[in-house]
C-alpha cells in the first residue's frame, strides 16, 4: 500500500511525548482523515481518546532581548470556528515549538473549554481566530493576541500580567495532560 499522507511534525511530537512519558498508552494514526489527528488509547486498548494536533513555530526570537530572556516560547495558531465546533475530537492539543529549550510545550485542552475561552476573548463570530499561545520560562501560558501586544508580552515577561481568561496554564505541560491520564484512567 503507498502512503497517501503523513503525519505533519506536531502530530509527530505529540506521539513522540505520549509514548515517552505514558508507556502504559499506544498511540494510533488514523487511516483516514476524520477531523481525528491521533487516538491514544489505554493499554487494553478498552478506552480511547481523540486528539486533534496543531503546530506552532516560535515567533520569540523578533522580540526584545528582555522579553526573550523570560518567555520560552511564543507561536501562533489559526483556527476556524466551524470546524472546532464540529471537530470530533476531545482533547486539543497546541504544540510550541520554542528555539529556546529542546522539547516543546504543549497545550492540552477539552474541545469545549477551548470553545468557551475563544468566544469569551474573541467573541462569537464565526470563521478564522488569530491566537498566539505564549509560554514563559516561569511555567506559565498565556493567550496574547490583542491589540497592544508588545505592551502585553512586557507584562508577561515581567510578571504583572493578570487576565484570567487569557490564562492557560492549567492546560500546560504536565497540568494539560492530566486530562488524557483521567480519561484514559480504569
């Protein structure tokens, strides 16, 4: 059988992290394209979780060396409401792909609340939704595109940022993942 397409790096990366840091979970590619990226099941393979994957490069290495020094990483990221909406898949996963550090981070989110916070920041319009994820050397995540966005990744790198519904750090790294363990979890 010739392969009619291949995983892109961000699915890659995702997998990669799963299989390293999950032993006890298998990681499957669909055959097809279903809105679905990746399915993670248990090791039974009795219960499965669907992933829809999106990779973002750093954008850090533009911005001022005082920012750079306390950010790890700041990608952008495309999304179409329509398609969020009818996505099957559970979990979201953003990729941050920083020059920074060796690994990425990553930005595990439920479908709905990642619904639920892009309508809270952007509003309810339908269509394409301009987000930049930004993570800081302080293990915090934070969603950044407004207007005024030096002004903002200052008040990131320094601490001074307060914007809850802009706060995605629960959704970061090890917190992120939590969601996959319990669903996953017998």
């Amino acid at each position: 059988m010739r392969s009619m397409f291949t995983i892109h790096a961000g699915e890659y990366l995702v997998g990669l992290h799963i299989q390293q840091k999950f032993p006890d979970f298998n990681v499957w590619v669909p055959a097809k394209d279903s809105g679905i990226d990746l399915l993670v099941t248990n090791r039974k393979n009795l219960r499965t979780v669907s992933l829809q994957v999106k990779y973002g490069k750093d954008f850090l290495p533009g911005k001022s060396a005082r920012v750079q020094k306390k950010l790890r990483c700041l990608s952008w990221f495309k999304l179409n409401t329509v398609k969020l909406d009818e996505s099957p898949a559970q979990l979201w996963v953003f990729v941050l792909h920083s020059f920074k550090k060796d690994g990425p981070d990553f930005v595990v989110m439920p479908k709905g609340e990642l619904r639920r916070r892009m309508t809270q920041i952007h509003g309810t319009r339908n269509g394409a939704i301009q987000s930049y994820l930004c993570s800081t050397e302080s293990n915090l995540c934070w969603e950044v595109r407004i207007p005024r966005h030096k002004y903002v990744l200052g008040q990131i790198a320094e601490g001074v940022y307060d914007e809850s519904s802009r706060d995605f750090t629960k959704y970061l790294n090890d917190e992120g993942w939590k969601a996959l363990k319990k669903k996953l979890a017998p």
